[in-house]
C-alpha cells in the first residue's frame, strides 16, 4: 500500500487593503526653448546635490541617525532651499530603504540555491529524485560543474551578508541597467549620444514634496487650477526667474483630465500634492506628475465581498482565464480568456496589464460579483535554476508572469470600479481545478482548459468552499446512507434538493420563463431504492386490490 501525500497547510482567503495614493500625469506641450533650458538646468543641479547626499548616506550605514540626517538636510539647504533639501533626504532615506530590502531578497534566493545544491551535491550520481525533493546529478561532470557554482554562490551569499551587517547598499542613480547598457550599446540599439543623453535625464532631481496649508499644496512647483505651472528655483540659479520671489512660470498649461476633479479639489483646499517633471528622452516629451496619498480604505467583510458571488481569475504568463461562479460555488456561463503580450519594452509591458484588467473589471461588473479572488503568487523562491535545473522553459514561464505589476495594480483598478480582491492560497488550485472540474464542464458547445478548471478552483476556495467535488465515500455501502457526498448548498437554501441548475446562460433564460408555468414537482427518482413515492393510493371499485397512481 502507497503512503499516501502529506498536503500543506493552505492558508485562509483574505481581503485586500485598498490603494493608498493617486498618481496622475500630463503633457508639458509647446515648451520654448529658454523653458527647456532652464529646466533642464534645474534638474542637473539638483541632481547634482541628490547624488552628494546619497553617496554621504550610504557611506554612513549603521551609524545614521536623526542627527546625521539633520546636518545633511542643513548642508544641503545652504546650497539650494530648506524644502528642496527635505525633498532630497526623502527621497534619499527611501532609495536607500529599497536597496536594502532588496539585499535582503538577494540573500534568501542565494540561501536557496545554496542548500539545493549542497542536497543534490550530497547523493550518488543518478540518483533519482521525487517531487518532493530533486535527485543527484546525472554525471560526474555535472556534479564537477554544480560543485564549482556552488563556491560560487557561497563566495556571492559571504559578500551580500558582509554588506547586510555592515550597512552597506549598492545604489545607481539612473538605474542599473541602464548602466549596463553603456558597455553593450549595440544590444541595446543605442548610440553614445543617445545613451548619455538618458543617462542624464535619468539623473536629474525634478521633484517636490507637498505642504498642506501651503497655497495650492505645494510651494516648490506649484500647479493652479487654471493649469499655471511654476517653479521655486534654488538659490544659485535665481537669476533665471521670470517671476517675482525666485520663482519661474511655464507658458505650458498642466490638465489633468484622469482624475481632475479630484486633483483641483485638493488644491483649491490646499491639502498637499507632490509634483514631479520629467523627459521622457525617446520621445523627446516633459510631463508633470501629481501624487497625494489617501487615507487607507478599510476592506470590506469576507461575507460582504461573498454575498454576490466570486470571478475566480487564474494568473498565467499570456492571459487571465476567469469563471464566474454565484455565492455557493458552483460555475455560472462559459470561461473567459483576457490575453496580453508581454514581449517588447516595459512601457509596453505595463500598457498590456493595464489593457488586460481593463477588460476584466468591466466584464467582473457586468456579471454582478462583487469582488474578484486572484492567487497571492510569490514565485521568489521559485526562479532559480538550482531548483528546476534543466527546466529552463519552466523558469522562463514563472518568470515571465507579472505578480509585481499584477499586485500593484489589480487593486487600486479594483477599488475604482467598486471591487473587492480576494486573495487565496495558489496551493494545489491548478491540480485540483484540472482534476475536478475540467471534465464536468466541458461540453459540445463548451471547451476547458486548464487555466479555466483553476479559475474555478481559485474562485471556489474564495468563497470558502472545498475545491474537489467528492468527499471520500461511505466505508459500509455506496448509497447516502452516511450523508451526501457531493459538496451542496447550505440547508437554509431553498430548493436545494432540486435538479442543478443550468450552466449556460441560454439555458437560465429558458429555465426562467418555464418557470412561471411549471406546474409539476420534482418526482422522485426511481433510482433511489428505498425512497417515499410520491403517488397517492387509491381503492379499485372493480377489483379489490390497492393500485398506485
């Protein structure tokens, strides 16, 4: 007899936390010359002092506190302006905060692949593994080139722990990989010029923090209602003012037509608004972006986001496969499929999300759910090829999947259309989603895939119910006796011994204009040994026998 799998632990769905902040964006249009100047020299001086202020805190480490950040901040004033310095120590505290919670990432996944190494290192040549745990390497020559990459990770994991306990980040202003692109510009299909003219671009500091009780909400690049932009100029370059108190008026007028009603009343309140300007270099473009944060939304109860139903969404590397299922569980239509292409550059990346959940949300809206119940995927500890060794179109596949952009939108695009998310545990959804319920739904008129079968999984364990279909059956014969064995609707339901409703909705509409003029009940099946009758018994005045009718 086989030992049967343990399973895990899965944990229980929750609601999550609506958006925190807005972030919207317009066009600077028809910039002069003089304009573009000036702001660019802005930027590059200001950046200047951005970079002098990163380097002074990641050299301090451990050893920062609120006094040393107080005398980079008064340094820093002399030689622009009290709220551009707050400004830059902000955005230096919060730059240095990313990089070591990246550190941190690092470190686990160097961890990782270090004790999967040293497992697979420790068995005989060819030994197999199982699911649970991989087997050892195919030859010697493998284990010869895996024993070298382990020296490797554990030289790298020895670094990154050194930098962890002494404080230290590893930062790029302008980004990483744009760095990186400098040595290889012909992959990068970039010129010199052009990747110097980014790299600048991507180094300046145009931006402001905003002040509530300050006219319009910010005092360092202000906005009006009328779409007026200027900007505060730091001390040394005061002589470039067009306008009185140092400051500098743009011709471009900013309307901010996402959001806009919002964003003026804010401004006409004074309540804070932070503005950052940039140039999008490809484009040759400036815009202005406005951000304000909003008070955290309390999430709705978990049986308030269940009363109307789930959209189960099954995250995949192309496409979003979601089934609407009502309040006890059970599938309601056909599938769908929302597709995206993820090929191309980041910008393009981001606009297919953004397409992609467009179209489920307004398709979630026009079902009737309430909310939608997407797993919580964290492949982190999933990518790295110790793990899946040779499975690199496997690695490529989780990889290539946007939980990142997915968590950070899904939400705030949710909370805008009146959704709530539902996050559930992604463990065993697609085995038992294909298992269960892939063959039952699927139809002459109807096909299921996978994805689909997994959405209805996601969705089912969002509203709370078991995702298999059967419990195990009765141990003393095959009939009910022991209670049903099929997942049904709670006792307190109406007609739930009835027949199953329909599944398509040509068949709901047909169900519901019969149902006025059904006039006959449910019989009972004659099947069912041992069930009452549902006729009635009469004498015969012809014979004297006891007949059923």
């Amino acid at each position: 007899m086989t030992e049967k799998k343990q399973l895990r632990t899965i944990d229980a769905p929750f609601v999550a936390l609506g958006p925190s902040g807005v972030a919207v964006r317009d066009r600077l249009k028809n910039l002069t010359p003089q304009e573009e100047k000036v702001l660019r020299l802005v930027g590059e001086y200001q950046g200047r002092l951005a970079s002098v202020d990163l380097k002074a805190r990641c050299e301090a480490g451990h050893n920062h506190d609120n006094d040393a950040w107080a005398t980079r901040k008064r340094e820093l004033t002399e030689q622009s302006s009290s709220r551009i310095a707050g400004t830059i120590t902000k955005a230096t505290h919060d730059q240095y905060s990313l990089a070591r919670r990246c550190l941190m990432a690092h470190i686990h996944s160097l961890e990782a692949g270090v004790r999967t190494l040293m497992h697979r290192l420790s068995l005989p040549v060819g030994e197999k593994g199982s699911k649970r745990a991989p087997g050892g390497y195919r030859s010697k020559g493998e284990w010869f080139h895996k024993s070298r990459r382990l020296a490797t990770l554990e030289h790298r994991l020895e670094v990154a722990r050194h930098d962890w306990n002494s404080g230290r980040a590893r930062v790029v202003r302008g980004g990483r990989r744009l760095l990186k692109n400098r040595h290889n510009l012909q992959a990068a299909q970039l010129t010199e010029q052009q990747w110097q003219e980014r790299w600048e671009a991507e180094r300046w500091f145009l931006a402001a923090d905003g002040e509530s009780g300050k006219r319009f909400g910010n005092e360092t690049i202000r906005v009006t209602p009328g779409g007026e932009v200027s900007i505060k100029l730091p001390a040394p370059l005061a002589h470039l003012a067009n306008s009185r108190h140092g400051r500098y008026v743009i011709t471009s007028e900013a309307v901010f037509h996402h959001r806009g009603d919002e964003w003026r009343d804010r401004i006409e309140q004074n309540r804070a608004v932070a503005y950052r300007i940039h140039l999008d270099v490809a484009r040759g473009r400036w815009y202005l972006t406005a951000s304000w944060t909003r008070p955290v939304v309390k999430a709705v109860p978990l049986e308030t986001a269940r009363a109307q139903g789930m959209v189960g969404v099954d995250t995949n590397a192309d496409h979003f496969a979601a089934y609407r299922l009502d309040r006890h569980g059970y599938p309601v239509g056909d599938p769908r499929r929302f597709s995206y292409d993820l090929s191309g550059t980041a910008a393009h990346r981001d606009a297919q999300i953004r397409h992609a959940l467009t179209r489920l949300l307004h398709w979630t809206k026009q079902t009737g759910a309430q909310a939608i119940g997407i797993e919580n995927l964290d492949f982190a500890a999933e990518k790295t090829r110790e793990k899946h060794g040779r499975k690199k179109r496997f690695r490529q596949l989780i990889s290539g999947m946007p939980t990142g952009k997915l968590k950070a939108r899904i939400v705030s695009m949710a909370a805008d259309h009146g959704l709530s998310i539902v996050a559930v545990d992604p463990a065993y959804t697609s085995m038992w989603g294909d298992q269960h319920w892939r063959k039952p739904l699927t139809s002459k008129t109807r096909q299921m895939t996978r994805h689909d079968a997994a959405s209805v999984a996601i969705g089912r364990r969002a509203l709370g119910h078991p995702i298999r279909r059967r419990t195990e059956p009765p141990q003393h014969h095959q009939s009910d006796g022991a209670g049903h064995r099929t997942v049904q609707a709670d006792r307190a339901v109406r007609r739930r011994e009835e027949t199953r409703p329909p599944m398509t909705e040509r068949a709901q509409d047909a169900r519901r204009r019969t149902e006025k003029t059904r006039t006959r009940a449910t019989s009972a099946s004659n099947t069912v040994r041992d069930a009452r009758s549902s006729g009635t018994w009469v004498q015969d005045p012809l014979q004297d026998t006891v007949q059923e009718r």
